[in-house]
C-alpha cells in the first residue's frame, strides 16, 4: 500500500509499567500510546470468565481530526472521550460496536485487531470482531481501564520488532494521514478495504460489509468521524 513504512523498534519511552497499564501511559500523545498499546493485552472479564487479546493493529484520533467523533466537541453520544485517560469509548456502526482507549481529552486510539491468547476462543481481526471475541458491548462505553474491574490493559512483554506505520482505513475524510501502527507481518493484522464512494465521509466501513450500491438511512449523530461513526474514531 503507498504511504506504508515501517521501522524496527530500538527503545520504548512508555513509562514504567506495573500490573496494568495506568493513567500514565495514556495521558501522553495519542500517536504514541497508540504505538504503545502493540503487544500489549486487553483483557475483559466477566464474572469469573477473562477473556483477553494481544493487541497488534491500532489507529489514532487526534486533535483537530475531521475523521474524528469529537472533531466538533462533547455530546452525548461521544462524551466518554472527554473523560479520563484510559476510558473506553464504544460507539455501534449499524449492529456492529468498535472499542477506543481514550488518551486526551478528545483524542483516542482504535483498537483495530488482536490476537486471541489461549483460552480465548474467536478471531479479533478487525475492530467488529475483536469487541465480539472480548464481549465488549455498548454498554461498556465509559468503562475505565485504570481502575475499574472489568477492562485492563497488560503491558506487552516484549517489544514488536518492526512496527508498520500507513494512512487509516475505512474513513474517508483525512484517511491519507499515517495514523494506523500495525505489527508487521503478524497474521492478526486486518486486511485495509478502500472506502467506497457510498460510504459517508464521517464514519468507516467496518469490514467492507455494505455493497456499493445499498442505500442506508445515517441517523444524525455527533461524535465520531466528523459525525460519529468512527473510530475514536
């Protein structure tokens, strides 16, 4: 794909990390901590089942970004992305949900796919599919990450490698901008889907599920690729 790079990682200045990842690593640049989160796990538990991934695609949603839910400020719909580091925003894109970890106030990461670890049964390839596998549901939208007893976010044990850095998928407003990181060459990374022109310039495509030629009604919402669709999108 034109505009891809990648780099071998020689260093990490995340912070220390403990048991979890904490307010720390998040409050940071959110091109950063979306580096950052590579190799980390999500873990998601659920009475007394835990159901966890190894993350190994992401996508930033910065500042002044027209793909952004909080490109216009604080609704209703996108106010998890004002809270503290490290809270989940899950937004729904017709019946699939999509997960970000929120870094700034207004700025988050997608978590775009994972690799299940053992015990963890289902494919987290793609943000639609790695909610499902986690059990991450709307209703988690405000869950904190930090502290809270449902979500955490481990830190990797190991640095990848090499770190794939390419223009974001499924979006087409500002899609041409490198915010997407990707461990190269893990079979756990989604496939990139051009956007079609049927798709709305506020919202991605999850999974290129929708034809091109398949009229559907977009309710007015506020949060998300510039209206809220997408992805901390």
């Amino acid at each position: 794909m034109t505009g891809i790079r990648s780099r071998t990682v020689a260093g990490s200045s995340d912070p220390a990390a403990g048991p979890r990842l904490g307010a720390a690593f998040f409050a940071r640049p959110t091109q950063r901590v979306a580096r950052g989160l590579l190799g980390a796990r999500l873990q998601v538990t659920d009475g007394l089942r835990t159901r966890e991934v190894r993350l190994v695609e992401t996508e930033a949603y910065v500042r002044n970004d027209a793909a952004s839910h909080a490109f216009r400020g604080p609704t209703r719909r996108n106010r998890s992305m004002f809270n503290g580091p490290g809270t989940l925003y899950v937004f729904r894109i017709h019946q699939v949900v999509c997960a970000n970890l929120v870094t700034r106030p207004g700025e988050a990461v997608l978590l775009r796919a994972g690799a299940p670890s053992e015990g963890t049964v289902g494919t987290a390839t793609g943000p639609g599919r790695l909610c499902r596998t986690l059990g991450i549901t709307i209703a988690d939208d405000g869950q904190d990450a930090v502290t809270g007893p449902r979500l955490r976010v481990l830190p990797r044990a190991t640095r990848p490698r090499r770190i794939a850095v390419g223009p974001r998928v499924g979006i087409r407003r500002a899609a041409e901008r490198p915010l997407r990181f990707w461990i190269e060459g893990d079979p756990a990374v989604s496939r990139a889907r051009r956007p079609t022109a049927s798709a709305s310039p506020s919202r991605s495509r999850v999974a290129g599920r929708y034809p091109q030629n398949r009229r559907r009604n977009r309710p007015a919402s506020g949060g998300g690729r510039s209206d809220g669709r997408t992805a901390g999108r």
